[in-house]
C-alpha cells in the first residue's frame, strides 16, 4: 500500500515525518495524471500545487484552520487528501463528485470558489468573524498569480492592510491564469522574483554588522534608514508591505521543506502575512509543462504520451463560428476592436488576435473594467466586442447599467457558454443572461437558433446604434452552413419555423431548433399541430407577430434555456398581458428557481425537458385539450 492510499484525511498526513511527504507529492502528482487522464478535468494547475498543497495541510490543523482557495482549479490536491480519493473517478460527472470547491461536500471546503479574485474578501471576513466570536484559529487565502490581477483581489489586499487581523495570504505564483498572465501586476511580481538576490545579500550584511560589537548597531540603524530610501527607488517588493503586509518570499513552490519551514514561521504572525511561492503550472507531466495554456482544462488522454482522444468529427464550435465571423466583419470596418478578461483561447480571441494583434486586448481578470473600457472606446467611435463567458458577464452588471446603456454606447456583448455549460457546473452555467440583460432600457438582446444564425446576427449587433448581447451557447453547431453573403436579420423581428393550428410555440436560441423537431414529430404522430417562433430577440420582442397569432382563450408554449424568473418566457407573458388579450394559458418550459448540477449538457436538458423529447412530451400533454379546435391560432403567422 502506497502513501497515499493511508490518507483519508489531513489529519492522516499530519501524522506521518516530514521527509516522506516527498514521496506523498510524488504518489499524488501521478494519481492526479492518471485520474484525469481518464475523466477529462482541469490538470496543470493541480499538478503545479501538488507541493503547496500537502505543505498547507501539514502545517495548519484542518479543518479547524480555514483553508480558502481561489478559483478552484488548483484543488484537485486538496479533493484528493481530504476525502474523496475513492470518488475522483466521478469527478464533474452527473451525480459525482465537482470539480471546483464546495461546502455542500466537505467541511475542508470553506468556501465556493468557480470564479476567481474571490478568496481574500471572503478569508478576511472569515478572519474578522474569528476575532468577533472570540476564537483563536487560523485563516490562509491561497490565490494564484492570475486572481491577484482581479480588482476585487485588490479591494481585499486594501482592507486587509487596514485591519490589520492575523491572518496569511498564500500568493501561489505560476505566471499564469488560464493563458499567460498581463498585465503590470505581473510584471512587478516577476521583479519581485528577479530581486532575491537582493534580499539575500541584505541579510548578509545585516548578519555581518550586528556581529561588529559597539559599532555594529549603530552602523546597522544607518544602513536601514540608507536601504529604505533606496528600497523606494530599486526594489520592487514594497507594494504588499506598504498596503500593511508583512511579506515572505519568493520561496520555491516544490521545495516542501522550503514550503514547511515558511508557513511554520509565519503561521502564528500577529500582523496580516503574504507568502510568495512561485510554481510551475504543470508540473511533474512533461505535456502540461510544456503547454500549460492546452493542459489547463484536458480531455481524456493516454498518459504515456500524451495524445488526447480523437474527438468526433462534426460541425464547427459556436466559438469558433464567432471568432471566425468577427474576423470577417473586422477586415470591413477597422472600428471593430475585440475585448476578452483572460479567456482568449475560451472566447476564440486568439484568433482574432492573431489577424488583429492592434485591436485585441486582454484585460485580466478584470470583467468590470473590460466593459468600461469597451464603453471609453466606443465614446471615441469604435466598435468594441467585448467577448465573456455568460456567467462572467455578471461581474460586470453595474458597468453594464451605468457605463453602457446609461449613454447608450454601442457595445456589443458577445455571451459565449449561454445556457446550461455541462460538466463545470453551477458556477459557470450561463442561464441568468436573458434575465439580467433584458432589464436594461436601450439593450437589445438576441440569441440564435443555430451557427449560421449566430454569423447573421454579429452583423446585427454591430450595425446597432447602442448596447447589444449576443448569447450562445457552449459546444457544436448543427452542420448549417456559414458561408455566403451576410444577412443581418432586423432587430426585433422573429422568424416563423412552422405553421400550424392548433396551438404556438415561441423559442429562443437552439432550443427553437428541438422545438421545431418536436412539433414535427408530434404532428407525424397524430398529436397537435403546432406552430413554431423562432423568437430571436428577447428584448425587443416581436410584439406585432405576437399579436397577429394569439387569440383569447390559447394556450401558448414557451423554451428557453435559461432562468423562467424573468427570462424569455416573462417576456412573452408580459407582452401578451400589455397586448390586452385575455384569457391566455401558458406552459413556460426553462431552467426553474434552483441551481442546476454538473453533468453533461445532454443529461442536464433531458431532466429539464430542454431536448426535443422533453419538449415533445411537454407539448402533447399541454396542447392535447386544443386539439379539437378550441383555442386555435388567430392567424397561421406573417408570411
């Protein structure tokens, strides 16, 4: 039996020597290759704080000490040594075990984390909660280099040097988010590194003086008076100890006696400590290390050589269907510029980029000021896109409000992973887009039914005088061709799919397209013959089709793959109400008043009747009573 498989719990690690917590790190390093190896996960940033890791719950006394890690992608050590070991093989799966940090799941998770920036706050308040209730633990925010550019991160690091509460901030340090860090905060932490000899040769002679007797003293209080005016000018490692803390490092991240000794000499520090480690994302599996950015988020792979599986031929991503149109509209008109915070791979920007490298930029982390800053180009005329993941965007929602729309600036917010994203889970589904962008006056809010769609509708929003969102989803298209000449469809007006009599049905986005297969396979069976909108636009909405087919005393159908607390469906109830026509029974078919799980996409809208299944049996059983010719259309629909 190997090291590893004796630890069910931090406290098992605890109990062994020091010196074979080597050989643990080794053990673990090669489960985590294998583990994900097999389900698929996020791999370099585990395996660069596999030594970190083990250091953390060594030295502090878990989970009576609070561990608060950032992000979470870095946590597959942690999962692995507090618990659920035997579990892993369930990992981002339906029902298994997820693959960020959770409270639900373990005490040692103290904290939700799926976004980053997030763990400074959040420990500094767990720190302040301590001292109020008159205990004595310890508290460690760990956060990678690339959470420290976040700007919440930074309002954390202030308030924290303010207080002055005991507690440590680990700056796990690796060059590195999802793709290379930018930025001037990672240029000052490489100066910082560049500067150890520096330090090093300050000890020296500190050692050296105080061994002069009499004299030595005196010498030394002169020196340090020298030293800190010229520390001002030359060392760049004053930032952190001016905002209040005391500051350790750069130590070597894989260096677990390095790791040992510092957290053991700073632990119990009366004053707010930062302790600089520097890894190496990646680290110990040759592909990851020489690919961090690829090996970020891995697919299943033989571990041998690193060759990923084959995946399955097919249509394009809407992703790249994006980065593609967005080049093609950009070589037209040179106001066009693209903005992304830190996903330039997981946006398509790096495509873009690579034609447009004066017209890209990567902000960081830094959602509220990527839109902001997208607001001050578009006040100068350009024609900014500002490319973030659904979920991401909420970051922003007040820049959106008052930097945006307020003036009415043409923005145009491209949402990708709108909708239910799959195996990342509650952190990351994008089902709250259609409800908190609608709100906004002058925001025009569509999303396509298919990739060809999605080509057509960019040129929409970039015509549009004033705020756009563009929301689409995460994964392939259907195979619809995106080629030919653009035909940007006109704002606010929706599409008819399918005419029939004895009921309606109004979609948004690729859940027209199942609700269109869903009809037709409805009606081949003998079921209600329905008529299917493709809406396109949740905001404005196509109130002059709505009129011209709903009847007093309808039923009418509505899908959407996002929250039906104010999404799409409210839309159409709202306008149907402000239409004046009575009587109106509706079937809202969305994303109910819960957080959804990890899972597959198809699992996930299967049990939210979000398929063409679901929505077929949903549909025959609410249309079933109209059949007969009660409640029929008003009109078949607009030619």
């Amino acid at each position: 039996m190997g090291l590893l498989e004796r630890i069910s719990t931090p406290a098992d690690l605890r109990r062994l020597p020091e010196e074979a917590l080597g050989d643990v790190a080794e053990e673990l390093r090669q489960f985590l290759i294998e583990s994900v190896a097999a389900t698929g996960g996020h791999l370099a940033s585990g395996l660069g704080a596999v030594e970190l890791t083990l250091a953390l719950h060594y030295v502090f006394d878990t989970p009576r000490d609070l561990l608060v890690w950032d992000v979470g992608h870095q946590c597959y050590p942690h999962k692995v040594i507090t618990g659920r070991r035997e579990r892993f093989r369930t990992l981002r799966t339906y029902g298994g075990i997820s693959g960020f940090l959770k409270r639900e799941e373990s005490e040692y998770d103290v904290f939700n984390a799926g976004h980053a920036s997030t763990s400074i706050s959040a420990a500094l308040g767990m720190a302040v909660a301590r001292d109020l209730a008159g205990e004595d633990h310890r508290v460690v925010a760990i956060i990678g280099d690339g959470g420290l550019t976040g700007g919440m991160a930074m309002e954390g690091l202030n308030q924290a040097g303010y207080l002055r509460r005991r507690f440590m901030i680990v700056l796990n340090d690796n060059e590195m988010s999802i793709s290379p860090n930018v930025g001037a905060m990672q240029g000052y932490l490489a100066r910082i590194i560049s500067g150890q000899p520096y330090r090093q040769f300050k000890d020296e002679v500190e050692h050296f003086l105080r061994s002069i007797p009499r004299v030595g003293e005196p010498m030394l209080k002169l020196a340090k008076q020298a030293e800190h005016m010229a520390k001002q000018l030359l060392v760049p490692g004053l930032l952190f100890e001016e905002l209040g803390f005391k500051y350790v490092g750069p130590i070597n991240g894989h260096s677990l006696p390095q790791l040992v000794a510092a957290l053991r000499a700073h632990r119990d520090d009366t004053r707010p400590v930062l302790v600089h480690v520097v890894t190496r994302k990646g680290k110990g599996y040759r592909p990851a290390e020489k690919d961090p950015v690829f090996w970020h988020g891995a697919t299943p792979f033989l571990v041998a050589t690193g060759e990923v599986a084959a995946k399955k031929g097919g249509p394009p991503s809407y992703t790249s269907v994006f980065a593609n149109a967005l080049i093609e509209q950009a070589r037209h008109d040179p106001r066009i510029v693209a903005i992304t915070a830190a996903m330039p791979e997981g946006t398509g920007l790096d495509r873009f980029a690579k034609v447009f490298p004066d017209r890209c930029f990567d902000v960081g982390i830094c959602e509220q000021h990527a839109v902001t800053f997208a607001a001050g180009l578009a006040a100068k005329g350009m024609r900014p896109v500002v490319a973030i993941y659904s979920t991401f965007l909420q970051r922003a929602f007040d820049q959106i409000f008052h930097d945006v729309c307020l003036m009415r600036l043409p923005v145009v917010f491209a949402l990708d992973r709108g909708g239910l994203v799959g195996a990342d889970g509650p952190t990351h589904h994008g089902v709250f887009d259609l409800s908190y962008l609608r709100i906004f006056p002058e925001m025009v809010v569509m999303a396509p039914r298919h990739e060809g769609e999605l080509r057509q509708m960019l040129a929409t929003a970039l015509a549009w005088n004033g705020p756009a969102a563009l929301r689409y989803p995460r994964g392939q298209g259907f195979g619809v061709p995106c080629e030919g000449a653009v035909q940007p469809p006109p704002v606010g007006k929706a599409e008819v799919l399918r005419t029939g009599r004895d009921g309606l049905v109004w979609a948004i986005g690729t859940v027209a397209t199942e609700a269109l297969a869903a009809a037709e396979r409805l009606a081949a069976s003998g079921g209600p013959d329905l008529t299917v909108v493709n809406a396109r636009f949740v905001k404005p909405l196509d109130t002059e089709l709505l009129a011209s087919q709903v009847a007093p005393g309808m039923r009418v159908m509505t899908v959407e793959e996002n929250a039906l607390a104010g999404g799409f469906g409210s839309a159409v109830m709202e306008a149907v109400a402000a239409l004046g026509i009575p009587n109106v029974t509706f079937e809202r078919l969305g994303v109910p008043d819960e957080f959804q799980p990890h899972g597959s996409q198809d699992i996930l809208r299967a049990r939210l009747d979000l398929d063409a299944e679901g929505i077929l049996r949903r549909a025959r059983a609410f249309f079933a009573v109209t059949a007969s010719g009660t409640g029929t259309l008003r009109r078949a629909g607009r030619a």
